[in-house]
C-alpha cells in the first residue's frame, strides 16, 4: 500500500483541533465539495442543455425545409432515360444541369463516389432526383449533413 507522508500531518492537525473547530471545518468541507460538484459537473451539463434548447428551432426549422425539398423532389415526374453510355458522363451531364461542382471517383463494378462539398439541400436533393430518374441510375449510398440550408453530400451510384 502507499503511504503518503501528508496523512500523518492531516490526522495531527485534525486531532489538534477542538470539536467544535473540527465541526466547523467539516460543514466548511461539505460546501467546498457542493461548489465543486457544481461547478464541474451539474453546470456543464446545464449550460449545454441550454445550448441544445436554443438550438433545437433552428434545426427543426432545417428538417421541415429538407422535408419540403424531399416532397418537391418525388412530386417531379419521372422522365427516366435509357441506362446506356458512360457512367462518368451521364454523372457530369446532371452535374453540369445543376451548376453543382464535385469531385468524382470511378468505383469497381460500373459505379462513381460523388463528393459535394457545400451545395444548397434543394439542389442537392434534385441532383439526387435527376440521377435516379433522368440518367436511370440507382444511388447505393447517400451521406447528407450540413447547417443552416447548405450540406456536404457524399453519393455512391451505379447502374
């Protein structure tokens, strides 16, 4: 076991003291380490509960808008186009519609990653849209997060 040269010094300057002294400096004790509860752990964890209360209209204000984009999206009609010619540039073609730059990266077996990295969510769900329904091709994987209407959009499609 360790010993620590302090204990022996504690216990002499404890039993030095008188009992009511002693009293005293428990009570004195007990609301040092309230403080320090507190202090270090009940008001991190209000202050965060705050932060997440103010945040919480915002992003729900952003999931009603992405809501709505996902509405206009499967309210467009489908004008679904033969799956045949390159893959790379049926991708560019619907890009280029879109005015949205990316960065694409030919994947085995006749499928591309597209990576966006900051794109309005409207545009980013229509260009969703069009890939699946003009260009006829079947998104496999889809990563969208993003603030306050702009998302990074990380796409894995094939035919």
């Amino acid at each position: 076991m360790i010993q620590i040269p302090l204990a022996p010094a504690l216990k002499q300057f404890w039993a030095g003291r008188d009992p009511r002294e002693q009293t005293l400096l428990a009570i004195c004790g007990v609301i040092v380490a309230a403080a320090l509860l507190y202090l270090l752990a009940w008001q991190p964890v209000a202050n965060a509960q705050t932060r997440l209360k103010n945040q919480l209209p915002r992003l729900q204000q952003d999931l009603i808008e992405l809501q709505r984009g996902i509405g206009a999206v499967k309210s467009q009609p489908g004008n679904a186009a033969p799956a045949d010619g390159d893959l790379r540039s049926a991708v560019q073609a619907q890009l280029d519609r879109y005015g949205i730059k990316a960065d694409l990266q030919a994947l085995p077996q006749e499928r591309i990653k597209i990576d966006v990295a900051r794109q309005k969510h409207e545009d980013a769900l229509k260009l969703i849209a069009a890939l699946e329904r003009s260009a006829g091709l079947h998104v496999e994987q889809a990563q969208l997060g993003g603030t306050n209407g702009m998302v990074q959009l990380s796409l894995t499609v094939g035919r």
